[in-house]
C-alpha cells in the first residue's frame, strides 16, 4: 500500500522543480510515497490514472494550461470522479480560482500560490506532503470505518462519520448514500447494505439511517432531520424507539 503522487505543470523548469522538492523531501522522511507522474499534459495525467488508477492519490495541479484544451479545475473534477481517495493541492498564480474551485466542489486541500517565491513555495510543497501523508495514514487507520460501494468496476468508499443515510433509489436495483459532501447512487439493495452495515438502523422500508447524524427530529411529520437539510421518513411502529435513541445521542 503506497500514496502515489503526481504532479501537473506546464512551466517544465517548475515542473523539474517541484518533483525534485517533493521526491528528496519523501526520501528524507521515508515515507511510504511514490511520484508516480510528472507530466506538463492534463490529458497524459487522465489518461494514465484511467489506465493505471491508484487506490490512493496526492495531486499538485496547475490550474491554467493555455496550451491544452483542460483547465487545472476540469483536471481536478475528473481525478474526483475517477478516484475514491485523491487529495488535491492547487499551484498556481491565479489566487482569484480559489473561490471557484470550492463552487465547484473539488475542495482542494490546500492552494499554493506561485508569487510567494521559491523558498516559501518549496515549504508550502513540503508541508502538503506532510498533511496529505497524514490523511492518508488517517483514513488506512480508519478502513474498518468505511463505508463501501462499487460503479462501474471501480471501489469508492467514504468514512462512516460523514454518511447521513443510505436509500432506495428512483432507477430499480440502485441506492443512493446521502453523505456530507456528496449524493452517489450506485447499484445495490437496501437489504444487503442492512446486513453489512449493522451501525445503520432501519428507519423504515426505504431508509437505513446513521442515527449519530441525525441533527434534529420533526415529531409531527416522523421525520429526521440531517445537517444539510436532508429528511428521512420513519415507520410509526418505530418512531417511539428511533426518537429516544436520537434524543440520547442528541442530549451528549
């Protein structure tokens, strides 16, 4: 198990740069990470996580190639949909894309800008070295904790804490996990994840819910209610019971 690396610059000295920084500060602190790419391509860098995809990933994009037909936050939307596991830094002297790339939910981990100089550049490249290491040691340390899904082939999987609920879904044979950041549907039935996932209670027929999610109730409607707005509905038999586990959880 290895985080794999890779970098997307089309300056070729910042790219040389930036790769060497980043291969001798992983050799000093062994650490179990590999560059597996440096390309001045957003297309090679696609085109090489779709034939090659990386369970674990920690990406360092330029945002503006106006050379190439991807921008760096099309680049990043595409590694989000490809990846179940990819942390995303932003090189880049376009300061004023910050707020764009959180509109388009790519939420990178950090934004590098290019006019701080060398020295605070290559302090910058470390320490996301650092921070993306630490998050993968995290989530390996949290894998009992996950909650897993496939599509289309592909293993996806989210942290336990972060889903509010798993659903039926309108299109047959498929489920939806309403979680904190994202919506996914997938292929799958409500009875199978039930028998994977005992910490989901069964609120009724269409709903499997993360009671410790639950921010409020709607007694009137038997309904609960989750940080983002979303809502659940329970079967009567069960909203006694459901309403004094989330009461208890509420309370702590």
């Amino acid at each position: 198990m290895m985080l794999a690396v890779y970098l997307c610059e089309d300056n070729p000295e910042q790219l040389q740069h930036y790769n060497d920084v980043i291969k001798r500060y992983i050799m000093i602190n062994d650490y179990d990470m590999v560059v597996n790419l440096a390309t001045p391509s957003p297309q090679d860098l696609l085109k090489a996580l779709e034939e090659n995809p990386p369970e674990y990933a920690l990406f360092f994009l330029d945002i503006e190639f106006p050379a190439e037909k991807m921008s760096g936050l099309e680049t990043a939307i595409a590694i989000r949909k490809l990846l179940g596991f990819a942390e995303i830094v932003f090189v880049t002297t376009h300061s004023e894309m910050a707020l764009l790339t959180f509109e388009r939910k790519v939420e990178p981990m950090d934004f590098i800008v290019k006019d701080l100089g060398r020295t605070q550049i290559d302090q910058k490249l470390r320490e996301n070295v650092d921070y993306g290491y630490q998050r993968y040691t995290n989530y390996l340390g949290n894998t009992e904790n996950l909650f897993s899904y496939s599509i289309g082939g592909r293993n996806f999987s989210l942290s336990m804490g972060d889903v509010y609920f798993v659903a039926t879904a309108e299109t047959p044979h498929k489920v939806t996990v309403h979680a904190a950041n994202q919506l996914v549907e997938f292929p799958g039935f409500l009875k199978d994840i039930a028998d994977q996932y005992p910490e989901l209670y069964r609120t009724d027929k269409s709903f499997l819910v993360n009671l410790d999610n639950v921010s409020g109730i709607d007694s009137e409607k038997r309904r609960l209610i989750f940080p983002n707005g979303d809502e659940t509905d329970v079967a009567t038999r069960r909203f006694h019971e459901v309403k004094t586990l989330v009461q208890k959880h509420l309370k702590s």
